[in-house]
C-alpha cells in the first residue's frame, strides 16, 4: 500500500519546483499585429511599416522624436533575464531608449551604432538599475532617420510554478489524501473484526 502511495506520489508531484518558460513583458514587440497597439505614441508620429523588419513582416519606423511605449505590471529587476531590441540605422547613427520604475525613477541612454549599417542588436539587461521595480520601457527613433526597430524583448524568468503544476500538486494531495484515509478506514475493519 505504502509503496503504491510513493509512486503516486513521485508521479503527482513530479513536476513541482519547475520554473516557468522566459515570457516577454513587452506585447506585439515584433509589431507583427500590424499595428503599435499596445504601444502607445509618447513624441512625434511613429509608424509600424513593412518596409524593413528584423524578423517577420513589420518594424515601426521613427524620425528624431518619434517616440513608441510601452508600460507594464511593475517587475522586479533582478527577475528580469534579458532586454534588447534590433534596429536599423541607415538613416543616422543613435536611437535613445528609458526604462521607467515604479518608484517614479527613470534610466537611459543611447544606444549608439555610429558609421554602421544594417539591423543591429541592442542588449540593455545591463543597463537595469538593480534593487527596482521595471514598469515601462521608452524608445526614440534617429536623426536624420529614418530608424527601423523590431524586436523588441524583456524576458522575465520566475522560479514559480505554472498554473498546470499547481493543478498536478492539488491533485497529489488529494490523493495522499484520499489514501490516508482508506488506509484507516481499512485499519479501523481490522481492529473491529479481530
């Protein structure tokens, strides 16, 4: 009986403990809806364009001040694995991105490709502040321009289960449960028929 309760147990609780998959804060970061939504414009007129992407059919394109973005669901940096977006320069050499925290704090800085051209990768996980809360992220386009910038990503990994391992862990306690109590009911017909 003990060793059925083990195994059930094994199998039931196997999965308990695995991190979540990387998720993306940012949403419609390849622009591949064909539109900005959920960025929303913060200077100038951006636009989601098919003429140059990084990947897939979209990019958005901006001039100077043209500004997209987007915020989110206040997020602990030290949680955040990875932030980078791709661009395109051919227009002018420097784009200018800020991170925005909850605490009403900002940071950012250029991200600088001078005498360069073709899509290059921007990785700012560096540029976090540490000990914050990330709740926004804002990119401005290039002068002369125009920018191409596609891509856009900031993974989140967090050492919690996902909602299907909360249902498998759930259903091993109820059945240890279940087992515990037919182990005793059985115990108490034993004790009666001796």
């Amino acid at each position: 009986m003990w060793r059925k309760l083990a195994l059930t147990t094994v199998v039931l609780f196997g999965g308990i403990g695995t991190p979540t998959q990387a998720a993306n804060l940012l949403t419609n970061g390849g622009f591949e809806t064909g539109s900005l939504t959920p960025w929303t414009v913060s200077s100038g007129s951006p636009v989601v364009t098919s003429a140059e992407a990084h990947s897939g059919t979209y990019s958005v394109s901006g001039f100077s001040l043209d500004a997209i973005q987007q915020t989110f669901a206040p997020t602990p940096t030290s949680q955040i694995t990875h932030v980078s977006f791709w661009a395109l320069h051919d227009g002018g050499p420097l784009d200018f991105y800020i991170f925005s925290y909850d605490d009403g704090s900002t940071s950012g800085d250029f991200a600088n490709a001078l005498g360069s051209s073709g899509w290059h990768l921007f990785d700012l996980t560096s540029q976090l502040l540490p000990g914050k809360n990330l709740s926004g992220f804002e990119v401005f386009g290039t002068t002369p321009g125009p920018a191409f910038m596609d891509d856009f990503l900031i993974d989140v990994s967090a050492a919690v289960p996902e909602p299907a391992t909360w249902a498998t862990m759930l259903l091993g306690f109820a059945a240890v449960g279940f087992a515990i109590r037919r182990r005793k009911r059985t115990e108490t017909k034993l004790r009666q028929a001796a």
